[in-house]
C-alpha cells in the first residue's frame, strides 16, 4: 500500500512524471488515486507544479550536497528530495516542516537507510544562496535561475537577450486563473459576484473585454459555476484571439485546432450561439474533450468534427471567418506548462512543425469566403512559427492581407507588418502571436 496524503501524492506523481507523459494527466490520476479533499488536493497540486516549474534550479542545488548527483538516487528519494526543497523554497512552508515531512515519507516510501541522507542534504540546501553561485556563463545561468533546458535558454538568449531570465520566471495572467464568463449565462461583473458569494479567494475583471482573474483554493474546475457552464478556463491573450475573429450571429465560422475547445466556447458566445461553427481537431480523443466543454457551456451551434487540418476535405464548408490555433512549440507558455521548460527544441522536429502549420494555413485559405477574416494564432514567441510564418504564406497568397482586428489590444503587445505579438514581459500575459488577414473580395 502507497503512503497516503497531499505530499505522498506529489511524490508519486512526480516519480510517475520521470517516465513521461502529460503532468497534469498525471497529476489528476495521483488525485483521484487518493481521494484528497478539495484543499488537499490544491497543496499536493502545488507541490508537483512547484517542482516543475523549478526543477533545473532544484537539481542544481541538491547536486551541491550530494557527491554522487541526483541522477543516481533511487526515484522515491529524488521525488522527496525535490518535493521538500520546492516547498522551502517556494511556498512558504517552514524548513523543519518541509524536512520532517520529507525524512516521514522517505521512509513511508520503503527507503529507511536514505533518511539521514535526506535529512542532512535538504537542511544544508533549504539554506543555500543562489546568489552565492558561479555559473559557467550566461546560458547556465538562465538554465539555473529560469529552469530551463540548454536548448530553450539558448533560444531565449538568443532572441530576446534583455528579457531572458524574467520571460522564464513571470507568472501568466499575473499568477491569477483566467476566466472568460459566458455572456449567455451571466455578464463578468455578475460573474465576479457570484464566484465571491461562492468561496473564491479572489476574483476580478481581467485585461481583455469579458475575462476574469480569480484565484481559488482548489481547482477552478470543481465548482458548481463551473458545471453550469458560466464560464470556462483559458488565458487572457487565448481569449484575445478568439475576439479577433470577431465572429457574428448567423455566420458559418470554422475552427480548424480547437482541442481542448476553449476558443470554440468564446465564438460560439460571439455568435451568440446563432449560425453555424464547425469546431474540428484530429483525434476523437481531442473532439471529445470539444464536446464535451460545449455541453456543459448549454450552446447548440457548435459542430464538433474529427478532421486534420494540415489536408485539405471538401466537405468542409465555405467560411466567413476561420480560426487557426496552430499547433506549436508552446514556448509562450512555459509559466503554465512547466513540461515545455525542458525541450531540447530538435531543430529537424521543429522544421516539420514549421511546415505542418504552412500546410494548415493553405488548406485553410481554400475554406475562407472571399472578403472573408482568417485569423492565425499561437502559444509560442518563436519568429519562424510567426512573423516568419506569416511572411511566407502572404507570399504563396496575394490575395490575403494583414489588417486591423476591431478587438482592443492591451497595453504592451507588439503590432507589425506581419502580426501582433505578446511577451509575457511586456503584457503580462501568455506568449502568444495574432495575425488577422482579409481575403479579397473577389
């Protein structure tokens, strides 16, 4: 039988994460494993995102104190090593509560004989000043004090050298969940109300038309406002490009990389859930979470497609608007994603995902009705899935141009000829690029 309790549970999930797969699936599994209240729930979360997030710097402080490296201990040991020093370091949790806590679970784990090793090497490492450490050079220090793989502190150094370290270690959305209400159900400052009414810690209007910013003690997904659709999870500058496509009432709309289905929701409420929207991934595992999230939301304009956007299928219909939410490499949200911190960033993976996404915007152009709005977007602050992106496609397809959308911008985001980009640095949101294009009329 496992241990039991928030901290044991971090620590499965954490050693369960050493083998891959999605954290947060992961994390989840750990969860119901368990059967951890609400509050409990939300610390053992904490703890596995904590290490996550952290997990380079952790490393590398343990390392100081452990002649043979972290690599080489038994995995329950390093999960409870990095657990507690996540908690010392980063959560406020009194160091001879982290240590204690730790040297009970190394032992609940079947570990007894690493129990002074454990205790000795986090009291020498919850104390330890970063500031005391001497890098390498510039690259180990954005890997150390940001957390990141070489490849990703290379690319960040490279491409934006003066915002480095704190586009690494920002918070998104202000370290605040992002909400956007459901106009059908409830307007946001009715919203905001009725989450305070109901036990959330905090809630408040957000930067972009529509969004809240709220913080609740256990997940925002496990509450009744929640289940009855008034509202659903999803970033500020997510949000903001789906307003882009400014879709109305009654139009034929396509969203072509819709799972998990966040930015069908909000065009679906654009539209006032009148006309026709086509939400398609290109796995029934992906569509069903998209089904899923619109029944829950109450709208019935949505129709939920399992297609792969990169080829073209002419049963799709002609569009006045389209969405294309590309995938990408995510290195606009490493604050929500922690996996993302540690790609290698494989330059030959990465030319195939700079030509799947060229082959998803041709196919998407043959949809869109002439004058028509395509809108392209990504979760990434990389050139070449950008502005680069952009550039060739406008050269394949004169007859698109770059224009203007109606939606406000917030303060900080970057316009130019070929898109509008957010840099957590400068807008205090996710990374995530926004070109809207109009077709020729005819």
């Amino acid at each position: 039988m496992r241990p039991a309790g928030p901290r044991a549970a971090a620590v499965s999930a954490l050693m369960r994460q050493e083998q891959g797969g999605y954290s947060n699936l992961i994390l989840d599994a750990e969860l119901r494993r368990q059967k951890l209240d609400n509050r409990d729930k939300a610390f053992a979360g904490a703890i596995f995102y904590a290490v996550l997030e952290h997990q380079q710097t952790l490393d590398y402080i343990l390392s100081l104190f452990l002649p043979k490296g972290i690599s080489r201990l038994d995995p329950p040991v390093r999960a409870v090593l990095r657990s507690a020093l996540a908690q010392a370091r980063y959560m406020d949790v009194p160091v001879s509560a982290a240590v204690n806590e730790a040297v009970k679970l190394t032992r609940a784990f079947g570990k007894s004989s690493a129990a002074g090793l454990v205790n000795a090497v986090l009291r020498r490492a919850c104390g330890y000043d970063l500031s005391e450490a001497n890098f390498a050079d510039e690259i180990q220090r954005l890997m150390v004090l940001g957390s990141a793989s070489r490849p990703v502190a290379e690319f960040l150094h490279r491409t934006y050298p003066e915002e480095a370290l704190e586009i690494l270690t920002s918070p998104a959305d202000c370290g605040l969940t992002a909400l956007r209400a459901n106009p059908l159900r409830a307007e946001p400052e009715q919203l905001i109300s009725l989450l305070l009414e109901q036990g959330a810690q905090s809630a408040e209007p957000g930067t972009i038309p529509g969004s809240v910013l709220a913080r609740f003690a256990g997940s925002p997904a496990d509450t009744e406002l929640f289940r009855q659709g008034y509202y659903h999870v999803e970033g500020q500058a997510s949000q903001l490009a789906a307003l882009c496509v400014g879709a109305q009432p009654g139009e034929t709309v396509l969203d072509l990389c819709a799972a998990p289905g966040g930015k069908t929701l909000a065009l679906a409420e654009q539209m006032q859930d009148k006309g026709r929207l086509i939400s398609c991934d290109h796995t029934e595992n992906r569509t069903r979470l998209i089904r899923s999230a619109v029944e829950r939301m109450g709208l019935h304009c949505v129709e939920v497609l399992c297609n792969d956007a990169s080829i073209p299928n002419p049963a799709l219909p002609q569009a006045d608007r389209i969405l294309v939410d590309a995938p990408c490499s995510g290195l606009g949200i490493l604050a929500k994603k922690p996996d993302i911190r540690y790609k290698e960033l494989d330059p030959g993976e990465h030319r195939e995902l700079v030509a799947l996404q060229a082959r998803i915007l041709d196919a998407a152009a043959g949809y869109l009705k002439p004058g028509g709005r395509l809108v392209y977007s990504t979760c990434t602050i990389h050139p070449k899935e950008n502005e680069e992106q952009i550039r060739a496609f406008l050269e394949q397809h004169p007859d698109f141009k770059v224009t203007v959308p109606e939606a406000e911008l917030p303060e900080g985001m970057t316009t130019g000829l070929y898109g509008m980009l957010s840099v957590p640095t400068r807008t205090e949101m996710d990374g995530f690029f926004i070109c809207v294009m109009q077709k020729a009329a005819g």
